[in-house]
C-alpha cells in the first residue's frame, strides 16, 4: 500500500491519511506534521519553516526534499506509506520518482480529492486539532469550541496559526499556482485516482478504498 494524497488545504487528506494508515496499517508520513514537530522541538529546520508557514508560502524544496527522503527510506516505510502533503511543486515530483527508482518502488497510486474553494475556506475557519494526537475536527460539525478537550483523548484542542482567513488564502492561492499543476506529472504517468472529498468522512474513506480495490 503506496499512496499519494494530493488536494488543496482542508479537503481532507490528513484525516483520510489517518484512517488509512490504521485500516492498512502502514505509517502516515505527512510533511505538514513533520515539520509543526520540528517547529515545536525548536529544531533547526524548524527555525527555518515556521516563518514561511506562518505566511502559507512552501518551505524550500531541498529541505522538503531531504525530509521525505529520511522518513521513506527507514524500516518503518518498506511495507507501504500514506504520503500526505508532497509533492507540492514539481521539483518535489521529479525528485520522489528519483527516490522511488532508487527504493526499487514501482507501484503507488496518487489520490486526488476535490472540494469547492468556498467549502475548503469554511472548513479551515472552523478547523480544530489535538495537540497530543494530531486528530482533525470541526467546531461545527462535532460541536466544539477552542476550549473543547479533545473528544477522543481529553487533551486540549487548538487552531492552527496557518489556518486564520488571511493564510488561509494565501496558502490556497500557492496551492492553485504551484501544486495543482503537479497532477500532469502524475495523470502522464497513469497513476491518479480521483475522489470527490465533499462527502463526510465516512463516505470518502469508503469511496477511496472502492478505488483502490479496483486498481490492478
Ligand atoms: P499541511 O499540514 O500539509 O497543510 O502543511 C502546512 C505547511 O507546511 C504548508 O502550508 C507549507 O508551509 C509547509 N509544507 C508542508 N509540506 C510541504 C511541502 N511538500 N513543500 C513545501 N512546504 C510544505
């Protein structure tokens, strides 16, 4: 199990990338993730991104590019991954199919979720996030506010800086010039699989695993 899980910011990746990860039962490796940990431990990567995320501009691909490359090539990655949220640019594109060739992978499938703008905007205004686990909800839909435990675990919810209006728009307007894109790099390489992410949490995880039953 090799997946891709391509869409703009808010339509769910992360939260499809953690079920997925349970029901397969290989790692989730989300980029996003991996640095708001090296932003937290105040490691020097994290010195170096938590201005350009702060902003919603990409972290530099080198950098991005060396992250993806340790987290692939351990022992925790070789029976499968859920990689959530690169590649962002082309150069990461080219550069994953590098180290795919060199980690002998022939096989992955790229999911593409597509949700309207609009509906991605109000998503992310009232998005909220466990500070311990990392888990996804939704003000609305769960009935929370930011002084909410989280419903699973207890531990405090919050906001992410990222995810206030104006970076909101921002980090959607770099995702329209600068990773939409990407997706021809992968339809000419006949990898994609394409799913309507509007639906609820049940309902897309359903339809992904339809999809990926069909795949040869
Ligand atoms: P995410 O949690 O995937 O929405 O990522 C949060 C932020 O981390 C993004 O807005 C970027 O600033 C940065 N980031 C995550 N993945 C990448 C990537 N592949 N390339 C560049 N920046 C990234």
């Amino acid at each position: 199990m090799r997946l891709l899980l391509f869409g703009p910011p808010g339509v769910g990746k992360g939260t499809q990338a953690k079920l997925l990860s349970q029901e397969y039962r290989v790692p989730h490796i989300s980029t996003g993730d991996l640095l708001r940990t090296a932003v937290t431990q105040g490691t020097p990567v994290g010195k170096k991104a938590k201005a350009i995320m702060d902003e919603g501009h990409l972290v530099p691909d080198d950098l991005m590019i060396a992250i993806v490359r340790e987290a692939l090539s351990g022992p925790a990655a070789a029976n499968g991954f859920i990689l959530d949220g690169f590649p962002r640019t082309l150069p990461q594109a080219r550069a994953l199919s590098a180290l795919f060739e060199e980690l002998g992978i022939t096989s992955y499938t790229v999911i593409e979720f597509d949700v309207d703008e609009e509906e991605l905007i109000r998503r992310l205004a009232s998005r909220m996030m466990c500070t311990k686990e990392g888990t996804i909800f939704n003000a609305h839909t769960d009935s929370l506010t930011i002084d909410s435990p989280c419903p699973q675990c207890g531990s405090p919810l919050m906001q992410r800086d990222d995810d206030k209006e104006g970076t909101v728009r921002n980090r959607l307007r770099v995702y329209r010039v600068s990773t939409a894109p990407v997706i021809h790099y992968f339809d000419a390489l006949g990898v994609v699989c394409r799913v309507d992410g509007t639906g609820s949490v049940d309902v897309v995880n359903r339809e992904i695993k339809v999809l990926l039953e069909e795949r040869p």
